[in-house]
C-alpha cells in the first residue's frame, strides 16, 4: 500500500489489508478511535513490535490482533542469511513455532510473541528489531577472557537491556556480543572493557603487576569481603601472590568525587589498607574515599548509595540512613538477610510512621533484590493510581459498608454477580486462583465462571518477593490453556502475574503469590526465610535448585531449605479411590526399600542430581559407604544409585556440590 495514499484518507474511511502474519483481512483504523473498554490493556499492542498501538493501525477486533501502519507495511524478505547465525537461513514467521509462541531473541534475549526469524532445527530466534542490526566479527579477542569469538555491534538501538559482563554497569554504545552464549548465561561487554589491559600496575600492589581475569579466584563459601557480600561477577584484576584483587570499577577511580547526599567532598587514598566502610559496614582492604571533615571512610559504590528506594520485599519506601547511633540498645535483624544490623554504620529504615523495617545497604541494593529505580525526594505513596481491573454496575449497602453486587470484570465478557451464602456445587472452582469456590464469590449467570471476591479484587500491577519488578495481572495462556509458573515449576491455569520488564521470563501463579519472604513449615522447627541466588539442594525433594530461583532457607542457618514447590503443596489432599484424605509427610521412620507408590508400585526416584542416573533414597545401617563428594560415610539416610556396577552414594546435602562439578 501507497503510504501517502493511506495518510490521506479521512478519518472515517478503513483500508482492508491482508497481511501474512493474519488469516484474516485487518482493518485500518486511528486507535483513538476505538473505544478503550473494548480493548484488553495487554492487547493492545501491535503484534509485529510488541509496542502500544498509537495513531494510524491494521486490527482484527475478533481476534485482538493489531499491527502499527508502519509494522504492516514493512518490506520483510521471507528468508534471510543473517550474520548472528550463519550456519543456517532464517524464516519469517508470525510467531514463534514453539508452544504458547513466546520465545526470547537470541541476541538480546527479551521474551516476544511477535514477528520472528527462525531456524527450528537450532532454536534460534530474532525478533525483527534485532534482525535489523548488522555486525561484524570481532578480531583479536583474548581467548583469556572468553572462550567463544564476539561479534561487534556498532549500533544495538537500546535492544540490549542488561548490564556488561565485564563492569557490570547497563549497556550502552557499541558493543561486544557472544552468540554462543544464551539465557541465563549471556556474554556481552561495552567496547571500552573489551579495550582493557589484560595487565597493569597499580599502587595498591607495588611488588606484583594485576592481571586481568574474566571472573575472581574461588572464595570461601562464607567469605565476608566487599566483592563477595555484594556478589561481584564481573572482571577482576588479579594478583594470585598477594591474593589481591580489585573490581574494573575501581581500576578508574578518580582523585576526588562530589555527590549530592553529601555535603563535603570525597577523597581517595589509593593504597592497600584495610577499613570498614562508614555506609554499608563490610570490611575493605583498598582505596577507600575519605570525607576528613565528617571523619568518614566508605567504599567507592557506596558513595552513590541512594537515599530513597522501593523494593519489592516491602510495602512502603525505604531510607538510607547513616545517623550512627554508639550505644545500640536492642537487636536490629535484617528484613532480607536476618542477621544484626550494626547501627553504627549505614543501612536502609522505612520511612513510614511507625513501621520498623530495616535492611543492610548490601542487602537493600543487591540486583536480584532492588531493581535500581530510585524514588525523588518527596514522594506521597498515597497518590497512587487506581489499580483494579473491574467496572461496578450496582451496588449494595451491608452494615453501612458499600459493596459491589454487580461487576464487569476485565477477564469475562459477562456481568458477574455477588453470592455472599449458598449451596455449592463439589467441583466448582475460581477462575482466578483456580482453587475451590468459597463465599463470598462473584459467578456469571450465563456461564460457569467464579471468582472469588478477593480474586476479583486483586491490582492489576502488585509487587511480590519473589522477584524485583513490578508484576502484571494476566490472563493469556498458550493454546492449551497453561502456563508454567516460574517459582514452583508447575503447569497452571487461571490468572497469573508476569514481568514485562526487559529479558525477564518471570510470570507466577495465584497461588505462589500468597506466598511471603518468611514461611512456618511443619516440616522444620524453625523459620524458613526467602533467599535468592543461594545455589543448594531442596531437602524435601532432594533437587539441586538453579542461581536464579527463590528459595526458602532455615533463619537459623540449619542445613534446611525448601524449594517454592515443595513449599507450596498442600498438606492435605484427597485422591478418588481413596475415601480418606492424604497427609503430606516429612520424615518417616520405616525403610526406604519399603516404600513404594501404591499407583505404580515403584520406588520413588530422584532425578537432576548431577549423576548419569536415577537416585533412590535408601537408609544406611551397616557397611555404610563413603559418599562420592565428601568422603563421609553415608550413615542413615541417603541416595543411592542402583544401576548395575555403579556403586554410586551420596548425602542429599552433597547433591548441590555434585551438580556443579557436573557443568
């Protein structure tokens, strides 16, 4: 179509077009036009871009289904030879051939539901910004610092929505992108740290030259240095004689730096010492910044500590505060870690009246926690938005209380009336959370649907602690119906939150967001608290559990943790040949060869320990043999494999260390 052509039509003329992506003609129109109540929030965006819709569109009211003029109208060549993957041609298709059709790009790594170049037989996908981008091979990369070859990009638009692997800082300019290397695990550096000296001199080690190493030497597992309470990744320099190092960061470090949180200027001393540091009080052993006049030493990243900041573990804003109080009367336990906070360094307190909230600044503003945005000075968290996804239709008074009686809820194209007592039918269920229907509850007088009234209530944006962004109420599935919940890694139905937030691929169900940061399990005599990035094993399923999931651990440093999953199943439950109910256990006395499923008769079987084959839980009593990773006898109970001549035992304890040995 001629674009001058469709730009001087009238406003109320429509243009048909058919477009390969839709099977049926789109429509043109100006969106705002179209009536917003009709068009679901997470609809309205085009499906090429997966952008608002703004000004002059192509739709399908029946489908949902909308694409920006310029989206439909651009030249896109079916196939395509592209150089993030040369080994094979890419095909143009309207979605991902994958199941539900979301995918995430191969170069940036964002999840997509629209256009994209594939090739099914490597599972690699662009989406079309990305295919849009050109690059080139990059030469002369030291093989010290990655093993696979980076392609340059002069150009990335912004695609790039993640921090350098070498600073650790947000991308930004030209930079340095490995192919090879996918989700959770991308490599990509902005120029200037692909143009480091892979060694240099500096004052802090004057015996020894610094090398420059792509990650820092192991530490102990409970080391309390700087680079390992703020969980640095990133490039080091090295020094293996003195067992020195020092972040990219500080290789730059300026003679002086001013900031407005403080009044007086900041000072560096560039040499080893060591110190602790007056903000976050975490011992350094180098260059700290020193205010003479307040008789302050911090570390370099400190100084730009924010004052005010939001994160997801708690309802109000927090406060960086470092009025140092001498005589500490009472414990102060950290919110997030639950260890003391010495309040005679800084640390973050909530800023309502009242509240006593208080967190380590490491732990306030470590990545998986704080999502980096910083609230103004000022800021009335009583002036939110509405945030409800429901019309009210009618209302009714009980006890001088207004409540809906009649709604129109964004997730059904019926009214939904209020039930506040009655009989219900044994299988009816809530839309929403999709466990049984209690009063009160909303239902549809045309068709079985059920919310229950705390369902129907629930914000369309909600934060939880599980992850650091700002979730999204959905109710879009694949085409099956399902989704899979990313926290206790099952399929689900009903609405469910989600991330819209960059390279995300977070999204929760109902259930998992009742869930908090602490948890009281029959299961343990203690506290379970939430931690993330803590690589360990479940205790109650025996599954080594990944870097980027959530888990509950026990608040008094037991050797207890429990997955989301585990976490989140019910302690009872009914099955239909059995007339009684089913009590989750936790411990059971009798041996383990015993035990069998009384459905399939067999062992219950562990798998994705770290070892080649199944494992069964067994109880040692003699003849103990050694476990394969520590060497301790495995007295009591263990996993044992039973394939023939492997002879292979170890504690479920050892099962995270033999996972990790095992990539």
């Amino acid at each position: 179509m001629d674009v001058s052509e469709c730009e001087s039509r009238t406003e109320g003329e429509t243009v048909e077009l058919q477009h390969f992506s839709h099977p049926h003609p789109l429509v043109s129109f100006k969106y705002q036009t179209v009536a917003r109540e009709e068009v679901d929030p997470e609809a309205a965006l085009c499906l090429g871009c997966e952008k608002p819709v703004e000004g002059w569109s192509y739709g399908c009211n029946q489908c949902e289904f909308y694409l920006h003029k310029g989206c439909a109208e651009l030249d896109l060549a079916p196939k395509i030879q592209h150089p993030f993957h040369p080994e094979h041609p890419l095909t143009l298709l309207p979605k991902s051939p994958y199941s539900g059709g979301l995918t995430a790009c191969s170069f940036c790594g964002k999840n997509f539901e629209g256009f994209v170049y594939n090739c099914f037989d490597c599972e690699f996908d662009l989406h079309i910004n990305c295919a849009l981008l050109q690059s080139s091979i990059a030469t002369n990369f030291p093989h010290s610092l990655h093993h696979h070859p980076l392609d340059f990009i002069q150009n990335h638009n912004e695609e790039v929505e993640r921090d350098c692997s070498g600073c650790q800082k947000p991308l930004s300019g030209p930079i340095y992108h490995c192919l090879d290397c996918s989700y959770p695990t991308f490599f990509t550096l902005h120029k200037e740290c692909v143009e480091l000296p892979l060694e240099i001199n500096h004052p802090c080690d004057r015996k020894h030259p610094l090398t420059l190493l792509p990650q820092r030497p192991a530490h102990p597992e409970k080391c309390s240095c700087y680079l390992c309470k703020i969980q640095w990744s990133g490039f080091v320099y090295s020094c293996s004689l003195c067992n020195f190092e020092l972040s990219v960061d500080y290789i730059f470090s300026p003679p002086t730096i001013t900031n407005a949180s403080h009044e007086h200027p900041w000072m560096l001393i560039s040499k080893k010492m060591s110190f602790i540091c007056d903000f976050c009080g975490i011992v350094g052993d180098h260059s700290p910044y020193l205010c003479a006049t307040c008789n302050l030493a911090v570390h370099k990243n400190c100084i730009s500590l924010p004052r005010n900041i939001r994160i997801t573990r708690h309802c109000h804003v927090i406060c960086f505060s470092y009025s140092f109080q001498q005589n500490q009367v009472e414990d102060c336990m950290c919110r997030i870690c639950f260890t003391e906070v010495d309040t005679s360094y800084g640390r973050y307190c909530c800023s309502a009246s009242g509240c006593d909230y208080i967190a380590h600044a490491h732990c306030a503003t470590n990545k998986s926690i704080w999502d980096g945005t910083i609230i103004k000075e000022g800021y009335d968290e009583r002036l939110g938005p509405s945030n409800l996804i429901t019309d009210v239709i009618e209302q009714i008074s009980i006890e001088e209380i207004m409540v809906a009686s009649k709604i129109k809820h964004s997730y059904h194209h019926h009214n939904l009336r209020l039930t506040f007592s009655g009989e219900i039918k044994d299988d009816s269920q809530c839309d929403g959370c999709m466990r049984p229907i209690s009063t009160p509850f909303y239902s549809c007088e045309q068709c079985k649907f059920f919310l229950h009234k705390d369902c129907v209530e629930l914000p369309k944006e909600m934060p939880h602690p599980f992850h650091k962004h700002l979730l999204t109420l959905s109710n879009s599935h694949d085409e099956n119906g399902c989704s899979w919940c990313t926290t206790c890694r099952r399929l689900y139905q009903g609405f469910r939150y989600r991330c819209y937030k960059g390279d995300c691929y977070f999204e929760i169900d109902i259930q998992c967001m009742l869930l908090s940061d602490t948890l009281k399990h029959p299961s343990h005599e203690h506290s379970l608290v939430l931690v993330h990035n803590e690589g360990t094993s479940c205790s109650a399923c025996f599954k080594n559990l990944l870097s980027m999931d959530v888990a509950y651990r026990c608040m008094k440093r037991c050797d207890f943790s429990l997955d989301v999953g585990c976490a989140s199943l019910p302690l009872t439950a009914w099955y239909k040949y059995d007339r009684h109910a089913l009590t989750l256990t936790f411990s059971d006395d009798s041996e383990p060869s015993q035990l069998y499923c009384d459905l399939c008769e067999k062992e219950s079987q562990i798998v994705g320990t770290g070892h080649r084959h199944p494992l069964t839980v067994v109880k040692n009593i003699w003849n103990c043999p050694p476990c394969k990773v520590c060497g301790e006898v495995c007295n009591g109970q263990a996993l044992e494999c039973k394939e023939f001549e492997c002879n292979f035992t170890v504690h479920s304890v050892c099962c995270w260390f033999l996972y990790e040995s095992s990539e």
